[in-house]
C-alpha cells in the first residue's frame, strides 16, 4: 500500500489537553480495534474478493481518509468514518492476503502479524524509554515515500524494481514514521486529535505488515 496522508489541519478546534498516558491509551485502543477490524474483514473477503474489488476499497478507503480528517471536528464522527475505513483495508488487502495463504499456508499471516506488532512494539518502548525524537525529520522522510509511491507506481508498467527492494525501502520509511509518531504521542500529540494519531500509528502497522508478508514469502519461495 505505501501511502499516508497528512492529517493535521488549520481548522476546527484543538483537542483538549490530557496527559500523555491518557492520549496513548486512547490512541493504541482506537488502533488496536481498527486492526481488529482488518483483520475481520480480511478473513471474511479474502475467498470473494478479486485484486480489482481489492484495489477500488483501497480508493473508497482513501476518500473516507480525508473525510476522516475534514470531520476532525466531530470526533464521534471521525471514528465512526475511522473504523468505516479499516474494514475497507482489510477489503482491499484480502486478495494479497489470500494469494500468500494459498501458496505457504497461514502461518506465513500469523508470522508476519507477529513480527510487525513486535517490531512496533520495541519502537515505541525505545521512543518512550531514551526520549528519541525525529519529529524534526518527518518532511524528509514524507519526500522520501513520495519518490517511493511514484517509483511503485512506475514500476507497475516497467519493472526495474525488485520486490524486495522495494519492501525493504517500506520497512525503512515506515520505521522511521513509527518512531516519529510515537514521538508525537510522547510530546502529546502536536495538535492532532486522538483519531488522527490512531490513524497514523494504523497506517505504519498496516505497511510494515505487508512489507514483511512480502519478505517473508521471498525467503519461503527460495528454500
């Protein structure tokens, strides 16, 4: 998937004040149903859907993206449109899911789950535990997904690009996203809304999930 939008706007009230522990709580348990709700979707569709019913959900997810942002307002809304949005991914995601079942069984799902909260998990805890912040970075590495959207886009057509090139430059991006979103949280959330952070953290899990079920299906394939 390899995408992110930005989520913060000039408009609308500021979220009010609460303390940080109080917002990572709040923003990991909206995440953590969001995924749920993935992973829901994905087991229902994954035998239904074809990759052209897969791709046009990742479009209506995308618009329900920046409806989720345009209503940052409302908050119920929001997540209402947040959870609207994650049962789209897993949509979207189930034929990829579905081919990678099919070929090594799904153990090769459970691992890379596995591996993707554990990895999210030990970023988060050096965020809080060393006070990391990389928030200074975030435009360079914005500019760095763009060059790799276009160049996934590109290499649609012509293919000059590994797919483990490409999913290693995922993992890269993605973990550095990672540690700037929880720095984020960390610093109390630099203005976004609960919502808006979940869906940050919602879209790093999500990509680093399926560069690492790409890399792993790689390394099953050569054996």
């Amino acid at each position: 998937m390899a995408y992110r939008f930005s989520s913060q706007y000039p408009y609308g009230p500021r979220p009010m004040a609460i303390s940080t522990q109080s917002l990572l709580a709040q923003v990991l348990a909206i995440t953590g149903l969001g995924l749920c709700l993935t992973a829901l979707a994905t087991y229902l569709f994954q035998n239904t859907v074809s990759p052209g019913m897969g791709l046009l959900a990742m479009l209506l997810g995308f618009v329900v993206l920046i409806a989720i942002n345009a209503t940052r307002a409302n908050e119920a809304l929001s997540l209402t449109l947040f959870y609207a949005f994650a049962f789209l991914e897993g949509i979207g995601i189930a034929p990829v899911v579905h081919q990678y079942v099919a070929a090594f069984g799904p153990g090769i799902v459970e691992n890379a789950a596995l591996t993707t909260g554990l990895g999210m998990f030990a970023l988060a805890a050096i965020v809080y535990a060393t006070g990391l912040d990389l928030r200074r970075f975030q435009g360079l590495v914005m500019l760095a997904l763009l060059g790799l959207v276009l160049v996934g886009i590109v290499s649609i057509f012509v293919r000059f690009l590994s797919p483990d090139i490409y999913s290693w430059a995922v993992l890269a991006i993605f973990t550095v996203l990672v540690l700037i979103d929880f720095a984020r949280l960390r610093a109390g959330g630099d203005g976004y809304t609960p919502v808006q952070l979940a869906v940050q953290i919602y879209l790093d899990a999500v990509n680093i999930f399926l560069a690492v079920l790409q890399l792993l299906g790689s390394r099953r394939s050569q054996d």
